[in-house]
C-alpha cells in the first residue's frame, strides 16, 4: 500500500517510553517556473516538511535534568554568560550544550578569531557573570590552544570580571590519550595552569569528555592504574571551588584513588560503556547529584553514598538486585531503568523519594513493591508484569506511566490525585471498567484495543488525550469534557496491523476548548459542512483518503494546517484559510492548483508551506 510522503520512526521508546512520533521525509523540491492561479510562486518558498509531532508524555528523566547537566537558570534573573568557541562546533555534545546555552536571551556566542578584537572594543563589551570555553580537538589543537592560552594571560582583567568560569574540552573518541603528541599534552597542561593563574577560584564547572576510548579497559598493570588516576586526578585538583564535573563518555573501569573537592555537588559519568564499580569511590561530602548512565555497573550494594544524594541516575547499567542497597535518606530522583533487576524483594526506597523509574526492568512481579508515601512520579513502564493486582499507589502520586507493563489491567487501582496517565499497550479493551480519576489531565491510551468511545466516562479535569493505535472507527455521539485541549488520534502506519480506522467526522462534536487535533493516518474521505472549534491551534488530517473539502469552517487561532499525503485532493477551492495560519502542509498534486491568495501569503513570508512525496508501508 502506497500514500503520499515517506515513513521512518524517528523516535523508539527509552526508559521513559515517550510515545513514538514521525519524521516526513521530505524533498526540496521548489516550484519557480510556472503559475498557479496567475501568481507565480517564489523559488525558496516551498520548503520540505521536517517536522516532527512529539507527543508529551510523563518522563521522569526531565524532571532529573538534562544529560548535559547545566544548572537551572531562572528566566526572571539570568546571568549574562559569554561563550567562547574554536569555531561552529563539530561534535554533538558540544553543538546541544551551546544550544542550550543560546536560548537564554543574555548569552554570546565569540569565536576564538574575534575575541581579542571583542575584548578591545569597549563600546560592545558588556560585563558578564559567567564565561564559558568550549575546545574541541582537531588538526589544529595546538594552534587554536595555543592562542587561547595567550589571550587569557594578557587579558586577565576581562576574565577576572565574570564571577564563574566554565570550560568544556571534547578530545577526539577514536584517539587513545597515549597517541596525543608531546606538544599536544603539554598545550593542554599549559592550559590549565594558565586558566588556574588567572582565574583559578572561579573555576566552577568543568567538562572533559572522551579522554580515554576503549584501550583504557584493558589497563591491568599497578603502574598503570596509578598513572591513570593521577592523570585524571590532574584534570581536576587545581580547581578549589568545583561545583560541577562531567566526565562523560570516557571508558574508565573505575575511578583509582581520584579525589574530588568537597565543593563539588554535581558529578556527571554518562556513557562509556565501560563503569564497572563505585566501589572504593571517595565521594565529596557536598555531592547532591550523581549521574553514572551507560555503564557496566552490575551492583551499588557496597556504595557509600553521602547522605547530601538528592538525584541518583544510574540508568542503562547492568544491575541486578536492590535488597542489600544502602540508599540515603534525603534522596528524591532515583532512576534505575534500563537495567537488569528482576524482582524487588527487599528493596527500601528512601522515604523522601519524589521520583522513581524501574522502567525496562525484567521486574516480573511487582507485587509487595513498598513505595515511599510521598512519591509523585513513577515509571513502571515495559516490565513483563502480569498485573497490578494488590499494589497500592501511593495518594501523593502525580505522574503514573505503566504502558507495557500488565497483560490485564484487572485490580488496578489508581490513585485519587493523579494528573498524568500513561496506559498505553496493555490490551486495554474499554476504558470505563479503569474507574479513572477526575484529577486526570493527561492521559495515554495509544496501541491498545479500545473499540468506542461512546458512553464513555473520561476524567472531568482532562486536558490532553492520546488514543491513536486503537480500533476507533467514529467519534460521534462522543461526549468529550469541556476543557480538553489535545486530541490526539493519529495512527502510527508502522506499528498498525487493524483496519479499523475513522471514515468521517459528520456529526462529530469537539469541544470549544481544543486546541491540537490529530488524526494522521485514518480513512477520512471528505470535510463537509464541519465547524470545527475557535480555539483549534493544530489541526492534522496527514494521509487520509480526502478527495474534496467544502462548507468548512476553520477557527481564527489556526496555525498549524496539515493535509500531506492526500493524495487524491486535487485542490482547495471551497476551503478559506484564516489569516493566522502560518504553515501549511500539502500533498504535492496540490501545489499547481492552489488559490491565488495562498501563493500571495507564501510569496511575502506570511505562510510556510510543506509538500510530501510518495511513500509505502
């Protein structure tokens, strides 16, 4: 079976299980040369459709933090940070920390060719609480370091106005440390000594990423071992004040005799791969968060944790029992997905945990779980439980994702002060026998065998509701609640194995509120004589089977049009586009038929508008 556009999953479900989304592969292909109802159309105007239509769904791992660990900033009084780059970053972790960076209204990027020229010119140098180095290793290293180093010692005054200075070094993954040439390693020492003769106690956050690829696993001799902690010792003992350190994607068994400043509150060891222990790990006395995901860590029985542990991610390891841990009372973040626990036999979580996820966990039986009474987020979610039978939730619970998690839902039971619902693929057959909450904002029922929503009780405080993959043929008769914000009913072509798809939305009643409606990938052959809500932001009608739209209404909030892939709609004649529509999406037998006053909006940068081409499933 064909449809227009092109199909490739772009997200897979992870510890938190964020539900599947789509990229439509596109092509630039532009229109330039002719004219569409007397108006030609600008060559750069029709652009291809990249978009990706991310459903929101309860994840812990945000509420943890970022992988790239750069502390909060509040909106209302962000420091002004200056960003000193090499040049355009190369790698990926850099690019999304520099990003992240950028979309605070009060930083500035300067590349290293500009900096002295910057620091010059007094009428464009404004003070800055933090600056920020970012290096990268490339051809040039010594070079680029080399400058940068004699830029910080003639210019000490400027870096002595910031109050915090970060650095960021990414070394290149496929070089072992010992193939760095001499003058290489004695740049980099050189830089850290010049950055500790200038600003030495204002360095509070540092990143060395991929210093030691895999060779560094197979270090076996005493001799080695000491020459290895004391390089890495190296990396970080001149820095007093230390708050922040990420040694990601290093492939290190373990730490040997490294000693971190008690200043330190946040230790970052993501990936690699390679972490077998933190055994024998000398944790600071300040230490607040402890992140070491990706690794080869098979128990924490022997750990000793300082009791100031407020986030604990070890997720992505290897372990396999929790009854002989030792987790520290003031703990609130504790993420274990992705690991190899199979039962929770005496297990005691902390009794201040706020937020818990076992996803991914071969748990089979979760029952005689003790949760602490205060937890508000829990993530069971792809567990090869039976049920939830006998489990008790505790009251405080806010957040609950359990797709994939029972082969019934018989006993659940959940909690009065839910507001996020994550049921997806369980086999959920109706929804009324659930006896769902009130309190319920958001709630995910997507892949599941729910056939009708007629009848059907839905929480009176709803606002986003997710039910596509299920064997829903028509919403008519639906009664929705009054303040839902988010339909979102759209199949996902390769995951759908039913035929059971909506034909029409006749007689179909949204409520006034929505704002986001979705339902890509059904079998709705026609619009007609349909009104559809005046709050309505998004509305997507992606690959259906529609042949004509006529005597439709489209709300004055619109922005977001969506009709790709339907690819027997030959034009839109009878369908008037409010002016807040700001992009478009189109099937491309469309784009030579369209109205003139659409090509007129596109042509001044007022609309955007996306084509899809052929693709099959």
């Amino acid at each position: 079976m064909s449809k227009e556009g092109s199909f490739s999953p772009a997200v897979k479900y992870e510890a938190r299980a964020d539900d599947q989304s789509y990229d439509l592969d596109e092509k630039n292909i532009f229109v330039s040369s002719h004219s569409i109802d007397g108006s030609p159309l600008d060559k750069d105007v029709l652009g291809p459709d990249t978009s990706r239509q991310y459903d929101k769904q309860p994840n812990t791992r945000d509420t943890f933090g970022n992988d790239n660990i750069i502390p909060p900033t509040n909106s209302s009084n962000i420091i002004p940070r200056l960003i000193i780059a090499y040049d355009k970053p190369r790698f990926t972790h850099s690019k999304s920390v520099i990003h992240e960076l950028q979309t605070n209204d009060n930083s500035t990027v300067i590349y290293l060719n500009d900096l002295e020229r910057y620091i010059k010119d007094k009428e464009s140098f404004r003070g800055f609480g933090i600056i920020s180095l970012f290096i990268e290793y490339n051809d040039e290293f010594v070079s680029n370091l080399g400058t940068l180093n004699s830029i910080i010692e003639n210019n000490q005054d400027f870096f002595n106005i910031a109050s915090d200075v970060t650095y960021h070094i990414q070394f290149d993954p496929s070089k072992k440390f010992k193939d760095y040439s001499e003058e290489e390693i004695q740049e980099y020492h050189r830089f850290l000594q010049v950055l500790s003769d200038a600003v030495g106690d204002k360095v509070t956050h540092c990143s060395i990423l991929s210093k030691y690829e895999i060779s560094t696993l197979y270090l076996t001799e005493k001799e080695d071992l000491i020459t290895l902690g004391k390089q890495i010792q190296g990396d970080i003992e001149k820095w007093k004040n230390l708050r922040i350190f990420d040694y990601s994607d290093n492939c290190i068994r373990f730490l040997p005799g490294v000693r971190f400043p008690d200043t330190l509150e946040v230790f970052n060891f993501n990936g690699g791969h390679s972490l077998e222990t933190l055994a024998g790990f000398k944790m600071p006395s300040n230490l607040k968060t402890l992140k070491a995901t990706m690794g080869a860590l098979n128990n924490i029985d022997n750990v000793s944790f300082p009791h100031t542990l407020e986030t604990l991610d070890l997720h992505d390891n290897k372990i396999f029992f929790l009854n002989y841990v030792d987790f520290p009372s003031g703990l609130k973040n504790l993420d274990l997905s992705k690991n190899a626990i199979d039962n929770l036999r005496g297990a005691i979580f902390p009794s201040r945990l706020k937020n818990l996820s076992l996803a991914l966990n071969p748990i089979e039986c979760v029952k005689g779980i003790r949760l602490p009474e205060g937890l508000e987020y829990l993530d069971l979610s792809y567990i090869p439980n039976e049920s939830m039978t006998g489990i008790k939730f505790p009251d405080s619970l806010i957040s609950l994702n359990l797709q994939q998690s029972m082969t019934n839902t018989r006993g659940l039971k959940l909690p009065n002060a839910l507001k996020e619902l994550n049921l997806g693929n369980n086999g959920v057959n109706s929804i009324n026998p659930l006896k769902l909450p009130n309190t319920i904002q958001s709630l995910y029922l997507k892949h599941n065998n729910i056939k009708t929503l007629n009848k059907v009780q839905l929480p009176t405080d709803l606002r986003e509701l997710y039910l596509g993959n299920n064997l829903i043929t028509t919403l008519k008769n639906v009664s929705f609640p009054s303040g839902l914000e988010v339909l979102d009913l759209s199949i996902d072509p390769s995951t759908d194995e039913s035929d059971k798809h909506i034909t029409t939305l006749k007689d179909v009643t949204f409520p006034p509120s929505l704002k986001v409606l979705r339902l890509a990938f059904h079998s709705i052959r026609s619009l007609e004589m349909i009104e559809f809500p005046p709050n309505l932001e998004e509305l997507s009608l992606a690959y259906n089977e529609l042949k004509f739209i006529r005597n439709v209404k489209l709300g004055p909030n619109l922005k977001l049009l969506d009709l790709s892939g339907n690819g027997e709609l030959t034009n839109l004649d009878h369908l008037t586009l409010p002016p807040s529509v700001v992009e478009l999406r189109l099937p491309s037998i469309l784009i030579p038929n369209l109205p003139a006053y659409i090509v007129e909006r596109a042509n001044s940068k007022k609309l955007v508008l996306k084509r899809s081409v052929t693709f099959k499933y």
